[in-house]
C-alpha cells in the first residue's frame, strides 16, 4: 500500500505553466507497499528515493526496495519529535500528547503542532538538510524522484511547499495540495479514531486525531508566519535560508514545468 502518495504533476505556476508529471512524487513510507504498488513506481520510472524519517525510523521499519531507485537517507531532523517521527519510543509521548488534549486542553495538539512548524523553518540543522535536498532536485536527472517520510504530511509537506513556491505555485494551490493529505490518509484516520474513541467524547476526539495525524490550515499558517516573521518572507528565506539562487531556480523551473 502506497501511503499518502501522489505526483505533483499537473499543478498549475502563476505564470500560467504546469508541473509536468512523473518527476516529482510526494509520499509516505515504502514499508507497507505491495508487489502492485512497486511495479508501479518502478514503471513512473522513480529512479531516486529520498527518505525523511530518522535512522531509527529507518532501521526500524525499513523501505522495500525498488530496482533502479538510489536511495538517499536525508532526516530534517536529528532526534525523535513526539507526533511527527514515529520511532517505537514515541508512542507513549503520543499518549501523554493526546491525554493533555483531553483532560486538559482540548487545542493542545493543535497548538503542538503549529509550533513545531513555526520553530522547524528556524532550526539550522533541519534547514540544512532541506537545501541539501532541493540541490539534489537541480541536479540533471532522469525518472522521478519521491521523497517520503513516515506519513507523508509534515517532513514530506514541508518539502514540498518549499518545491511548489520555487516552481512559481500559488500560495491557495500550496495549502490545497497540503491539506489534501486529510483525504489521501482518511482510512489511518479513521482507524486511530477508532482506537482512540473510548477516550472521550466522540466529536472531540475526531477533532485531536485530525489535529495529531492529518493536516491543518494552522500548521501551514504557522510556517509562513514564521518566514515572514523572522526572514522577511519566503522569497529571501528560499534565498538565504536554503540557498535557492536565481540560476537553480531558473534550472529547477525548466525541468519541472511545461
């Protein structure tokens, strides 16, 4: 089963060109997929894998290969983030995470979360890692490549925004491609609100695991904020922060648009 995976392609720039298909797919991890599901992707074809999740997310439940793929280890973060990795260690902190939201503060996993966002797009380490692979995605290449972490929503969703803004997308095709993972991971949803459900109150417990595991405009919010805030907007963060010049932008757009 692929996880939360689908191809930028087709996503209109401002400037009135697409993203063409097959180059760029966006996903979860491959630990899950089928004999269908590499076929597929060996078809695209994808000829590089970058992989988000921790190592020890990674050695944990590692990806089933797909021939002809590289496979590129590139973990924006450096320790376990409770909610965001989910190495085993971490679903007891998920528990505490969910339990505060509960008995306490029913907007605490939303707060969790746009924080984490907010605080991700400032910390030199994670930012380092994703001009690293945005360099990656100038280099001449042929087939697709599909980063992926865990889930695919807020390593993957991340990388992705920082693509669509280079490649001249609209900002509401940005947050619509983002909020997209909701329906793309309906079914896990549903099944932690079914093991959750005993918890609480049904409404608002459908409401803390939308805000734990899929998507929120106040996530993607909080990100721009915090560009805008303390770098002056994404233009000069793209630029300053993950070394984006005019040339690899000019480059990126000629092998990805149409």
């Amino acid at each position: 089963m692929l996880i939360n995976t689908r191809d930028l392609g087709g996503m209109k720039t401002s400037d009135g060109k697409t993203i063409v298909h097959g180059k760029l797919l966006r996903g979860g991890m491959l630990a899950r997929v089928d004999d269908a599901d590499i076929a597929f992707l060996e078809s695209v074809p994808v000829t590089r894998i970058v992989d988000f999740r921790t190592p020890m997310e990674v050695k944990e439940v590692p990806d089933k290969p797909v021939r002809g793929a590289e496979f590129i280890c590139l973990p924006p973060l450096k320790t376990f983030e409770t909610g965001i990795t989910r190495e085993r260690k971490t679903e007891a902190t998920l528990e505490d995470l969910l339990k505060e939201s509960v008995t306490n503060d029913p907007g605490f996993c939303r707060k969790y979360f746009a924080d984490f966002y907010r605080k991700l797009v400032t910390d030199e380490y994670a930012m380092s890692q994703y001009a690293k692979f945005l360099q990656l995605m100038a280099e001449d290449r042929e087939g697709a490549t599909l980063w992926h972490c865990t889930a695919g929503k807020d390593r993957v969703g991340t990388a992705a925004i920082f693509i669509e803004e280079i490649l001249g997308v609209s900002e509401k095709d940005i947050f619509d491609d983002y909020m997209l993972t909701n329906e793309y991971l309906e079914s896990d949803i549903k099944a932690f609100m079914k093991k959750y459900e005993d918890r609480g109150p049904k409404d608002l417990i459908e409401t803390i695991i939308i805000d734990c595991f899929g998507t929120r405009e106040a996530y993607i919010d909080a990100l721009y904020d915090s560009i805008n805030t303390n770098f002056g907007g994404m233009k000069s963060f793209l630029k300053n922060q993950l070394g984006v010049t005019d040339e690899m932008k000019e480059k990126m757009r000629s092998m990805y648009l149409e």
